[in-house]
C-alpha cells in the first residue's frame, strides 16, 4: 500500500511522522510523499489553537477533495480532543488517539488494510528520510507534560510524561545517520522532563547521543527556561551539541506570567541568558510571546515589550492568545479584544524585525559551518544559490559561482552581510578551493 503523512504545528508531530514511516515500511508498505495517489493518507493534527483546529479541518477536507479514493486517518490533539470527529467530517475513516498513536501503524494495518502485505519493503529505513525531501531529523523522545500553564490544551491532549528508553532514542539517531542525515532535533512535549518516569534526565540522554553516536549535529527542539542548570549549559562546550535554543518566554510581564502559571520569572530567564552567552561564544536564543493573554493591562503590555527588547532574541514566534475550551485561562475575566490584540502584535512584530536585524548584523565576516538543505536556483547574475543552516540556527543564502552537489553538505562559509527584504544572512564560500576538493 502507498501510504501517505501529514503534519500539522509543532516538531513533536513532525517526528511522529518518521516513526511512523519506519513502523509502516517495516510492515511491508510503501511511504510516499504524493498524498493524490496514496492508498492511505495520515493527518497528524493540531489542536493548540483555534487557527490550528481551522487548518486541521481545511487540511482533512482538501485530503480527501484531491484524492477521495484514498482511506483518511487522523491522529494528533484535535483527534484527541475530539472523539466525535469522525461523525463530523464524514469522509475519515479511522480516529487515532494520542494515547495509542505509538502503535498506529498497526493498527491502521490491522482495520483499513486487507490485503496481502506486498514483498517489497521489508527493511526499517527502506525509504530514507532524506530522499522523501527533509535534511533534519525529528527525533521524539518524550511525550505528555506534568505541568498546567493555564493556557495550553496540550497537557489534556498528550497526558502525563512518558519518556523514550535511551537505547531506543540511540538506536533510532544511529538508524537516522545510515540513511545520509547529518542532523537530528530532539523534540516532545516537555523535553526538559525527559526521563523523569524512567529515572534518568535530559543531561544523561544529550551525554550518551554524544558518546554513542556519531551524528555531526544535535540540536534540541523548544526546551522550557527552568528545566536548565549548569550541567545542561556544560554540554555546549561540545561542537556536535548546535549553539541555539528556543526558550518559550511568553509574556515579559511577571504578572502576566503568574497568571498563565509559567514556572520562571523575568530576573530568572534573564539570568539563563546571560549565562548561555557567557558560556558559549555565538549562541543563538529564539523565543515565544503570546499577545493578549486575559487581562493583559496597557502596563503590563508596556511592561512587557520593554523586556522583550532587552533580550536582542534573533527571532520570536508571535501568537495571539487563543481561547481554548477546557484551559483555566479560557474562563478567565478581561478577555482581549480581537483589535487590541491585533494593535500589539503588528507592535510586536516591528521590535522582532528590528531585534533581527540588530541579532544577525554582528555575525557579518564570521566564518562559520553551514549546512546546506536546498538550492534555490539562479541569481539575476547567474550565479547559484543554496539555503542551509549555522549551527547557532541562522538561516544563510549562499551564493556560489557555479552549480555544485552542495545539498546536505556541511560547507565552511563567511557571512557577508544580513538582507532585511528575504530576513536571511548572505553567504560566500569561506574557501572555495578546499570546498571544491571535499565535494570530490
């Protein structure tokens, strides 16, 4: 059976979906991209906001639209939150909770799949995830969280913690790198309580990776502010452990942010900055804000801006607040207008442009490792362009003189200059010459 996966929001069901590629190609089926002339498609949906619920729905239907032969599931949080989905939207064939979502390869083989399982793929990894088209890896290794912001739906959706036994998340990054990946992000839910149910921690996991793998990059997908100590900080003297983290700050505010139950205040996540920029030459922070919680004052807008500033983040993901059924915070008083909301993101929005601009400037004449992931095409000038990634997470456009097999190359380069119309770091070959002859 052709089988096809789809995801929506976060990175954890982004990685979802490659194990659930290997648990479908170890049954014998094929993993396409084309979900137009699959035999079976998987939506991994999202549920954190009221847009995500909107797109997961948009999604479901242009699915089945494009290809009605085709046997719909659905699994993620809006699956989870809502069992009667299927009832709704006629054209799903089979609900996956969170729950059982591990097992979902089977149990899509044992209810939709009738037929004979076909002599083909037989082997986990037949399909490599860098030729279905994706140069990083997500790696899951932990599901569920144990703590209640009173804004977020996800701790009712993905439950309590679970955390991947090590060996298992060692033997998946040593199956990832045999298919030509050179990088992996770990990534759950709370990733910072990994281990917590199986008598371990994050420090352990990252310690083994390295020791036990050779995967040239470890990145670490949204870590909260105060899961981290010295230890964890330690762990970026090694090279191999990617200089960046996206800290999810969400308001600048500390009475905004006891009101959403955040476990850090602003003393202490400025504190985490300042250590991680001593540390660590070049590190990179990204961060989230939520705009318009409930009750969200003039003052502590203000308040929270000036903070926000203070930080130089390179880049913030901006959300307007969502009200979500089943949160505390969905009943809270003072609910933000849609106007006002939309007042302060565009005010946020500038800062975050400028912060950018001002973070990535000082990065000009560096020479640094870059990852390449795509090529873009011709310049006007003729020359080639290339897209790929520092490893504090900066996103660079390399120009070369001439069409090369640069793609999921690591490729020495010099930044030469911040373009504000693309956001992008421009790029030259730091070397060319010895570039060129290890491209050989």
């Amino acid at each position: 059976m052709q089988i096809a996966l789809k995801a929506l929001g976060c990175r954890l069901n982004e990685a979802e979906l490659e194990s659930w590629s290997n648990d479908f190609q170890r049954l014998g089926h094929c993993v396409t991209s084309n979900a137009e002339t699959a035999d079976i498609v998987v939506v991994n949906s999202c549920a954190v906001t009221q847009e995500a619920v909107k797109k997961s729905r948009q999604l479901i239907r242009k699915i089945h639209r494009n290809n009605p032969r085709a046997k719909l599931v659905v699994s993620g949080c809006y699956a989870s939150l809502n069992p009667e989905l299927k009832n709704e939207i006629d054209s799903i064939d089979l609900l996956v909770g969170n729950r059982e979502k591990d097992t979902l390869a089977q149990i899509v083989n044992d209810e939709l799949i009738t037929t004979a399982m076909p002599m083909l793929a037989t082997a986990a990894g037949e399909t490599s995830l860098f030729a279905r088209g994706r140069n990083r890896a997500f790696i899951k290794v932990q599901d569920g969280c144990r703590y209640s912001c009173t804004f977020c739906i996800v701790t009712k959706t993905r439950g309590s913690e679970r955390s991947k036994k090590l060996c298992d998340v060692i033997n998946e990054i040593n199956q990832i790198q045999k298919q030509g990946i050179k990088e992996v992000i770990l990534t759950g839910v709370h990733i910072g309580g990994y281990g917590s149910d199986i008598n371990t921690n994050l420090v352990s996991l990252i310690r083994a990776i390295l020791k036990e793998t050779d995967i040239p990059r470890i990145r670490l997908g949204s870590v909260e502010p105060w899961d981290l100590d010295f230890d964890f900080i330690n762990l970026f003297s090694n090279p191999r452990l990617m200089p960046h983290l996206h800290l999810p700050l969400q308001s600048g505010s500390d009475t905004v942010l006891r009101r959403m139950a955040r476990r850090c205040k602003t003393e202490n996540f400025a504190k985490l900055l300042t250590r991680l920029h001593a540390c660590v030459p070049n590190f990179n922070i990204t961060t989230d804000v939520i705009v318009g919680f409930p009750g969200e004052s003039d003052n502590e807008w203000l308040e929270s801006l000036a903070y926000i500033k203070s930080c130089n983040f390179s880049h913030i993901h901006i959300f307007p607040y969502s009200q979500r059924h089943g949160t505390l915070a969905a009943n809270m008083p003072n609910q933000i207008a849609p106007a006002l909301k939309k007042a302060r993101i565009q005010e946020l929005n500038s800062l975050a442009v400028e912060m950018r601009k001002s973070a990535l400037e000082k990065y000009s004449g560096l020479e640094t490792l870059v990852l390449i992931e795509n090529q873009m095409g011709t310049t006007t000038n003729g020359k080639q362009a290339y897209l790929g990634y520092t490893p504090n997470y900066i996103k660079v456009r390399l120009i070369s003189d001439c069409e090369l097999p640069f793609k999921n190359e690591i490729i020495k380069v010099r930044l030469d200059g911040y373009d504000r119309q693309s956001s992008l770091m421009n790029g030259i070959l730091a070397n060319p010459v010895k570039s060129l002859q290890n491209l050989a």
